[in-house]
C-alpha cells in the first residue's frame, strides 16, 4: 500500500463571512475549524499533512505553530485546482494523496476510512442532498462511474434534478494527480483552474474515476457564511449529545448542551440544560449539574452536586461535594471531600479541607484551608498588596465569623475562633479567639444633622 499524503485547502478567505479572520480559524465546538480536521486526519497517520493557505497565511501558521505541517502559499485565488497546485512540489510521487476542504470541518473519520478503502485511480466523495441548491452535481455513465461534476450554474434543467453532490474530498495516486493537475486550463465561466475538471481529463486517459458515496449529509457541509457555521455547530453538538446519552448520560434538552473540547462521564450522571463543557472535563458517578452551568478543565469526582449557574474553570472537586448556586471556582481550586461552597463565593488557587464549607458571598484565595472549617457570610481572604500574593492558612476546625477580613501572610491555628467583623492581621493560635473589631460606642439623645 502506497504511503498516505494529505492536502487539507485553507486559502478561502471568508469573504461571505465579512470577516478579517481567516475562514479556517472561525471556531467551531471552541476549537479553530481547521483544528477538528487535522485531528480527524491525524488519526490515519499520514506521512505527510500539507495545508495551502492564502490570505492570513501567518494567522493560520501562527495559530498551528505547534503542529507538524507542511505549508504551502496560494498567493492568488485562482480556484481549487490552482490551490493544489502550490502543495504537489512537496508530496512524493509514490504517494496517495487525499485532498479536503478546510471549511468541511465536520468530516469523520469512518467516512474518510470509506473513501480510502477504494481503489478507483480517482476516487471522489460523494452524498445525497435533500437540497442540493449550489452544489456541484454527479453525472454517472452507465457503469456507475462519474462522467463529469456540472456546476450548478452549468447545469441544465435535468441535472439540477440530480440529489448526489460533490463534496470537495478526493483521493488519487499523487503521480497521475500530479499529471492531471497540470492540463487544467481557466477556460470555465469563472476563469480559475477547477479541481472539478480533473475528472474529465482522468476519464479521457481511461483512469478509473468513482463516487464513493458517504451516508451523512450532516457532517460534510460546508461553511461559508455564519448562517452555515451555526448550522454546522448545532449538527456537531447534537451529535455530542447522542453519544453521551448512548453512553448512559441523562441529558434534560439534548438540544441545549455545548460541549467544546473532551468530556467523560461515568454512570447516572444527570446534565441540567444550557450547560457547556470546555476543554478537559471528568465526571465521576452519580454527578449531577444544574442548569446554566459552564464547567472547563475540571475534574468533578462522584456524587457531586454543581448546582444552577456554576462555574468551574480548572478545578478539582472530589466526591460528595456541594458547589453553588452561583458560585465560581477558578483554576487552583481543590476542594476535598464532603467540603461546600455556597452562593456568591469565589474561589481560587485554594484548597478547601474535607467537610469544610463556605456557603455565602465569599471570596477565598492563595488559602490552604483544612478540615471541618466554617467561613461564615462575607469573608475575604486580603491575599494581594498590589504586587505579591500571599497565603492564607486555616487549620481544622477554625470557625471564621461573618463579614471578616483575613490580610495574607496569616495563619489561623487548629480549633481557633474569629469573631464577626473582625480584620485579622496577626497569626491566631490554636484555641484562640481572635476579636479585631473597634469597641461599640453608644452615644445617648444624639441628635443627627439637620435641614437648615
């Protein structure tokens, strides 16, 4: 089997979209479209992955630094046949190549397992189309093979009729492309060398050109407007959704979930509507999640209850925990088993001990916090002076009292009490009460300003 080259084009530049963006690095699901392709491809372990760029090539090239790509610059737009042109220098003769578009994002990988197992010289990848209003139309002979791919605009009465599309993919022995590539003329309605017109020019040297034909509609559209996008984005997540409910996942409105990077679920986890997920995020067992929640890199174990209007962004919550409503965990957050963190409370860079809790309108930073501590309503954890942070320690079972202050560096020993009210400056030892308020004053028949 000859080694496998891909060539993903991704010189559109979006136009339809009125954006200067390029088109590949509109996100979709969260991630660059061009992103959900080079992982979709990456899985058949090509040899090589070329992708041809044009306007905003150093965008694109920026945005995929990081990955192995072989890049190549169609500096004019002179169509799709031209845009392939500019990468086939770089692809071995010995080589299959298979050609996608970089806006049909959406393709799966069984699919593109489909059109490899051909062997056609020229294979092209093809789909039925309830609408096929603006797609290139697949003329067959009478054997089943493709006799040409007529433009819409080209096309006449009859053919418009045809409901099997072209898709843009295709696959062929980088030697004989590399040769049908180079008798493409601009002699068209749209003066550009169109990838489209290899098929006759294949068919007149006798190579063997055939549709395989893809049984999802959904996951080959492209994208060329932000109408498409949206339509492309509620196809991918309502896909999501059904794997996870196949999975054993009780989704309240499949329909209203966005799950933007990985999510793991274990068993009888149930998800409240409008709900999204980013990144990495692992729910244990018998989770449950409110609605208008949005949870990123987060580990949630079993048993844990996130309730309404939640939001977790690298956080750690382990079993048994209670988060929210309205609550905001930030990156750094560990809370341990059993702890609580009510409404209005924010959290980060802290870890909350065991059975610990702070149930309202709190803010607890850079904070080591241990087992079976109550903070009370409205304390603050004073852990920056305007260059440095610092730490707050509060050992087990410390009962901190509403509306208190603690200015970092501060420890809080074993068993200590805070009074309400208090600003805590010095270290409290274990057992202490600590009481840093201003002495009550009552002044009697006080008589408050008046009006003139």
């Amino acid at each position: 089997m000859k080694p496998l080259e891909i060539c993903i084009l991704a010189a559109g530049m979006g136009s339809r979209m009125k954006s200067d963006m390029p088109k590949v690095l509109h996100p979709l699901a969260g991630q660059p479209m061009l992103a959900h392709l080079l992982a979709t491809v990456q899985a058949l372990e090509p040899s090589k992955i070329h992708v041809v760029v044009g306007q905003g090539a150093a965008l694109v090239q920026q945005a995929f630094a990081h990955r192995e790509i072989c890049w190549a610059l169609q500096a004019q737009q002179l169509g799709t046949g031209h845009a392939v042109m500019q990468a086939l220098s770089e692809v071995s003769a010995r080589s299959r190549l298979l050609i996608l578009a970089g806006d049909g994002p959406l393709i799966s990988l069984s699919t593109l397992k489909l059109l490899l197992a051909s062997d056609a010289d020229l294979a092209v990848l093809t789909v039925d189309q309830p609408d096929p209003t603006n797609y290139g139309r697949i003329v067959r002979d009478n054997s089943g093979c493709i006799k040409a791919i007529v433009e819409e605009r080209d096309a006449t009465d009859e053919q418009r009729l045809l409901t099997e599309v072209n898709t843009g993919v295709m696959l062929a022995a980088a030697e004989q492309l590399k040769t049908w590539v180079g008798q493409l003329t601009t002699n068209n309605v749209q003066g550009e060398y169109l990838l489209t017109d290899i098929v006759a020019i294949a068919g007149a040297a006798g190579a063997r050109v055939e549709p395989v034909k893809a049984t999802d509609a959904g996951e080959l559209q492209g994208i060329n407007n932000f109408i498409q996008l949206a339509q492309a984005e509620r196809f991918y997540q309502a896909r999501q959704a059904e794997q996870l409910m196949l999975a054993g996942v009780h989704l309240v409105d499949p329909a209203r979930i966005d799950i933007r990077g990985n999510l793991t679920a274990g068993r009888n986890v149930h998800i409240d509507a409008n709900c999204i997920f980013e990144g990495q995020v692992s729910l244990g067992d018998n989770v449950r999640i409110g609605p208008n929640c949005v949870i990123k890199d987060s580990v949630i174990e079993a048993g844990v209850e996130l309730k309404a209007f939640s939001m977790l962004d690298g956080a750690a919550v382990a079993e048994g925990c209670q988060v929210g409503p309205f609550a905001r965990l930030r990156p750094g957050t560990r809370l341990l088993a059993k702890a609580a963190v009510g409404n209005f409370v924010e959290v980060k860079n802290t870890v909350l001990g065991a059975g610990s809790k702070a149930s309202h309108l709190s803010y607890l930073g850079d904070a080591s916090i241990g087992a079976q501590v109550n903070i009370g309503a409205g304390t603050i954890t004073c852990n920056y002076d305007g260059v440095s942070k610092h730490q707050t320690v509060i050992e087990d079972r410390v009962f901190v009292g509403s509306n208190t202050a603690l200015v970092a560096p501060v420890t809080l020993g074993a068993g200590a009490t805070v009074a309400a009210g208090s600003t805590i400056t010095k270290d409290v030892k274990q057992q202490q009460l600590a009481v840093a308020r201003s002495r009550q004053t009552a002044i009697d028949n006080w008589q408050g300003p008046r009006d003139k």
